[in-house]
C-alpha cells in the first residue's frame, strides 16, 4: 500500500487501503477468540495501527467503516480486559442497525443472553445467501460477537445451566445463517457459488465462534452438535474438504466423551466425503473403522452406509471381491434397519460388484430390486439418481 503510494499510484493505494480496512475484522475477530491476553493486544495493536493508515488513505469516503472498525476494537479489548488505550475516539456511528440493546441486565449471563437475542432479531426474516456483503448480517455477527465475549471459561456448576441457555440462543442465530445455503441452491448456479466460495466460510466463523463457547462451558456434546450441523451443509454445498475437517473434529469429540455411534458416524462421513473426492484409499480406511463401530452402537442403518461406501471404494480400486463382501453386508443391514434409501445404495453397488465377479444376472436382479424401492420412496431426486444411473448401466427397463 506504502508503495503504491509513494510511486504515485493513488488509485491503487486507496483500493489497497479499503481491503486492509476489511481484512482487520479477521484480524479483530482472532483477538476476541486468542486464549492469551498478551497476543489479543498485539492483534489489537495491529488492527488499530491498519485502521488508521487506511482512515489516513481513504479520508471521509469510508468513514463510517472506519469508525465501525474501531469500535470493534475497543468492544473486544473492554471484553478481554485491557486498558483504555484502545477505547473509541470521536462520534459513535449512528443508526439504529449499529446500536445495542436500550438496556443491558446487571448480570454477564443476562447480558450475554439480551445480546444473543439481538443478534436473532437483526437477521433478515429470510436469509440471504450473500451474507458476506449484507450490512445486516454484519450488524446480527456485531450483537453475536458480544455475547460471545462475556462467556466465561469454566463456569461454577451453578451457572452452567444458564450459560447453556446463551449458547443455545447463539446456535439459533448460526443456524439461521447456515439456512442461506438451502435457499442458494433454490437460485442456481450463481446462488450457489457465491453460498459456497463467499459466504460458507464466513458462516463457518460463526460456527467456530459458538463450538467454541460450548466448549468454554464444558459442554462437548453441545460443540459436535454445532460442528455436525455445519458439515452436513458444507457437504450438501459441495465443499467436501471443509465437511472432513469439522467431522474429524467430532469424532475426536466423541471419542473422548465415549460416543461410538458418534464416532462412528463422523467416521462415516468423512469416508463418504473422501469417496467423492475420489481419494478411495482413504474412503477405505475410515469407512473400515466406522462400520464395527456403528454395528456396536446398534446402528444397522449408519453401518450399512458405511459399508456401501466401502463397496464403491473398493469398486473404484478394482478389488471385486472385497466390493462385492462390502456390498453384500450393506445390503444386509440396511434390510434390517428397514432403510428403504440405504438399501438403494447398497443394492446398486452390489450390482457393480456382482457384474465385476462375473454374475450379470445377479446384478441385473440387484439393480431391478433397486429401482423397485427407489420408485416407493417419495424422493423424487433419489429415483432420478438410480434412474440415471441404471440407464448408464443399460439396465433401465421401458
């Protein structure tokens, strides 16, 4: 930016100077969440020098920004305790978005929980799936940031409870965000993208922001709840590497509390998402780990899912065999369980085991069996998949 502007290329320097002023809410954010006092003022100090050498740069033409900026400085450094020197100078931004409650309880609890209710309230009725750009989800994230402040760690157990209830409130409010993500693939392509590259990761902040409350509580199963929710998006939005992180980190969770079906499933998922990612070695590996898992748990339906994606890996590996032992067992438990899609799944991949070990009428009677259940269960989307998928096989009857 320095650069820029001493070789006389202003333009350039101002643009530089409003993405350093933008950037500073990450930088600003990573105070509020470091667990050193000592590298929350060092954030802050550097956020607070950025401001003001693009306020110097940008002059009234972002003003207000600047001043927003600020004041989530001082906000952060009066929530982590550090001196005054990091306090607002000159006029507050105005507005009735940018101000808080009209009054705020006595008590850190009520206090967190009235700021919790506020950012519900300053979210748009219906989300947008651009949420990155809209002032009001910004507004709702400012309210939420103060909640999340006053949570203390290691609460007494007399306080657990109502901690609970202020973390459950900001678990509303990302649940919230993370709808935008449903109405994006309702627009298109375009929706969808912008959901996905833009406005996912921020909304991943948001979630990061409440497991970690949770987890200042003492409440892990409160965080891989939180994460859970996150992944199945970041699946259904196609962003498999994003769902494998937040699902490794549930089943280290679940591990440690004792959840198998838990761990399990996380294992499951992360085996699916590695499955479409079309790292089958790795597919393999996980999916081995959460079948024996899910089947201690007595989770038949969740094992035989595990199990299918066992088969399609070992498909994709060209080991037949262990493929078709996968699929066999898939469909097994998904029967059991009565788990009309599951068996759907398995019943296809079995087909693609049998054809590859040499019984082309065991799979054609696999694949007609799957078609069957697919056109009983009412999921349109599931019918046009096998429908599809039996068609490119040749087996789609008239």
């Amino acid at each position: 930016m320095l650069a820029r502007e001493a070789a006389g290329r202003a333009d350039e320097a101002v643009e530089a100077a409003e993405n350093l002023l933008r950037f500073q809410y990450m930088v600003i954010t990573a105070a509020l969440r470091t667990e050193h006092v000592t590298d929350c003022r060092r954030l802050l100090e550097h956020a607070r020098a950025a401001v003001a050498e693009s306020e110097r740069l940008l002059g009234e033409r972002e003003r207000r920004f600047v001043q927003m900026r600020r004041e989530d400085i001082a906000r952060v450094a009066l929530a982590r305790g550090l001196d005054d020197t990091f306090q607002v100078a000159g006029p507050r931004t105005q507005g009735p978005a940018a101000e808080g409650p009209a009054e705020l309880p006595g008590s850190p609890q009520a206090e967190a929980a009235t700021w919790a209710r506020t950012a519900l309230k300053r979210l748009p009725a219906i989300p947008t799936y651009a949420q990155a750009y809209d002032p009001y989800a910004r507004d709702a994230e400012k309210a939420a940031d103060r909640a999340l402040a006053l949570i203390p760690g290691n609460p007494g157990p007399e306080e657990v409870e109502g901690w609970r209830e202020v973390c459950d409130l900001l678990a509303r409010y990302a649940a919230k965000r993370l709808a935008g993500g449903a109405i994006a693939r309702g627009l298109g392509e375009f929706a969808q993208a912008t959901w996905k590259e833009q406005t996912l990761p921020h909304v991943a902040g948001t979630y990061a922001g409440v497991g970690w409350a949770y987890d200042r509580i003492g409440d892990p199963a409160g965080w891989a709840r939180i994460l859970t929710e996150l992944a199945r998006e970041c699946f259904q939005s196609g962003d498999y590497t994003r769902a494998i992180s937040c699902q490794l980190s549930v089943e280290q969770i679940a591990g440690k509390i004792g959840d198998e079906a838990g761990q399990g499933e996380a294992l499951s998922a992360i085996a699916h998402a590695h499955l479409l990612l079309g790292q089958y070695e790795r597919a393999v590996q996980f999916a081995e780990r959460a079948a024996p898992l899910l089947t201690d748990a007595n989770r038949p339906g969740e094992a035989g899912r595990a199990l299918s994606t066992l088969a399609n890996a070992c498909h994709s590996l060209n080991r037949p065999t262990e493929a078709l032992s996968a699929a066999l067992n898939a469909v097994s438990l998904a029967r059991s369980a009565d788990d009309l899609q599951g068996s759907v799944a398995a019943l296809l991949v079995l087909g693609l085991a049998q054809r590859d070990t040499g019984s082309a009428e065991d799979a054609a009677t696999s694949w007609r069996s799957a078609l069957l259940i697919a056109r009983r269960v009412m999921d349109r989307y599931l019918l046009n998949e096998t429908e599809a998928f039996l068609r490119s096989m040749g087996h789609l009857p008239d």
